[in-house]
C-alpha cells in the first residue's frame, strides 16, 4: 500500500489488541460515553489518553454533563483522588451447585 515510510500518513497507526483489568462501575460509564458519542472504547480511550498527555480535558460540557448521569446511573462514586489507591475485593466464594461435589461435576444417568 505504501512505498515507504515517507509515504505513510502521520496519523496512520498500528494497534494492538490488550487485556486491560479496569474497574467494574468505570468501564460501564466509560462504554456508555462511548455508546453515546457512536465510538468504539479503544477510540474513547485513546481520545482520553491523548488529551491527558497533552494536558488538556477531552470533554466539552455537554459531555460531562452527561458522564455525570452516567456515574449516577452505574454508582461510579470514585474520582480522581482514589486513582493508584484502588484495592481489589476479595472475590466471594463460589458455591458448589447440586452437581457439583468435592470430586467434580456428577453425571446424571439416563434411563433407557
């Protein structure tokens, strides 16, 4: 497609596919900003990124405005205090279903 390096557009990029842990509440707000802006989360994110290295707010008023409703609807109580001091949860313990014991699943037998 292209002959060389210089023929490459500036804002031509190359990604790669991540495995992101990210807290529960703040990804369900930040897929409904990028459901309501019709973008994808990675497109959402990089926007976000870029904008923070430049020092800069990625959201114009309307935008935060609604990201406020979101928070609201999805319980995000966190802000930007509580960033680098998140801790997991202990995951609750599983329970064991009616075919499963201490030796695995059951098979159930059919009658013939």
């Amino acid at each position: 497609m292209y002959r060389d390096s210089t023929d490459i557009p500036s804002n031509a990029v190359e990604r790669v596919q991540t495995g992101v842990r990210i807290e529960k509440r703040l990804l369900k707000v930040m897929k409904a900003l990028a459901e309501y802006h019709d973008l994808t989360l990675g497109d959402l994110i990089e926007g976000i990124v870029l904008h923070a290295f430049d020092g800069k707010c990625p959201f114009e008023e309307e935008s935060l405005k609604r990201i406020a409703e979101f928070r609201k609807i999805y319980h995000l109580d966190l802000d930007w205090k509580a960033s680098h001091r998140l801790v997991e949860r202990e995951p609750a313990p599983m329970l064991k279903g009616p075919t499963q014991g201490a030796g695995g699943s059951r098979r159930v037998r059919r009658k013939s």
